[in-house]
C-alpha cells in the first residue's frame, strides 16, 4: 500500500523531513522520534507513515510493527517503568491528528516526571459486564 499523507499535518512534514526531528527509528511504514514536549527524559512517538487520524482509520499493515518499535525503544531507553500510549480523538486528549503512539519513560513514583493517570474505576455487577460482553461479541 502506498503511503498517504496530508500536506497540513506537522507528523507528515516530519515524516517528509519537511520538519526536522530526532529520528530514532524508521522503517518502510513507521517512523520514530523524540518528543520536543516530553512527559520525561527519553519520550518518544511512533507514527505510521500513512495519515490517518485515529488506530481504526489506519490499514493493519502500517501497524504490524508498533509493538517490537515500541519494544526496541524502551530497550534503548533502559527504563524498567514506562507507559505506552495512544489516544484517540480531542475528548481522548489527542492533540496532533496523525496517529501516534507515546513511549513514556517513567523514571520514579513522582508526579513530576512520566505519564500521571487521575482516571476513576468503576465496579460493574456480573450482569453489567455480560450485557457489554454480549454488545461487543455482537459487533465483531
């Protein structure tokens, strides 16, 4: 499949080497650099080399290699904690719209350095669970 992209889009320019970066690892379908915003030392992105704004938009062969890129890093990183992210959409705290995945170096327990989760957990009855088990199996 042929790589699309989007002449607006700043993770396209980076690809294109219209912007410059600090590339860490490339492949035919992905690219990886530092994050000139980082959570902690070490933050990096993996991008498809195909626009697409969210994971569903995306062709599975552009994704094929996120895992052992996001592995390789983290080895390189020398972290033992770390998060690995992705969101998807402005409500899902996406801010650039090109799919990308964080590798977040989380050097210690503090709140100053690596990804600080605040999300509430819900308890849900046997019942609730089978009801959403029961829509989800019926989509897919």
């Amino acid at each position: 499949m042929e790589a699309k992209f989007l002449d607006s889009c700043i993770f396209c320019k980076i690809i294109r080497g219209d912007i410059p970066s600090f590339k860490l690892i490339e492949t035919e379908l992905l690219y990886s650099f530092l994050d000139i915003n980082p959570l902690s030392y070490g933050h990096c992105l993996i991008i498809p080399k195909y626009h697409a704004e969210k994971l569903d938009d995306v062709p599975d062969e552009y994704l094929h290699n996120f895992l052992p890129v996001a592995k390789k890093l983290v080895k390189a990183l020398g972290c033992s904690d770390y998060n690995i992210l992705q969101n998807n959409g402005k409500v899902a705290h996406q801010i650039v719209p090109h799919l990308h995945f964080h590798v977040i170096p989380k050097p210690s327990a503090s709140e100053q350095e690596g990804l600080v989760l605040s999300g509430v957990q819900k308890s849900l009855s046997k019942e609730e669970l089978q009801k959403a088990h029961e829509e989800i199996m019926s989509r897919l």
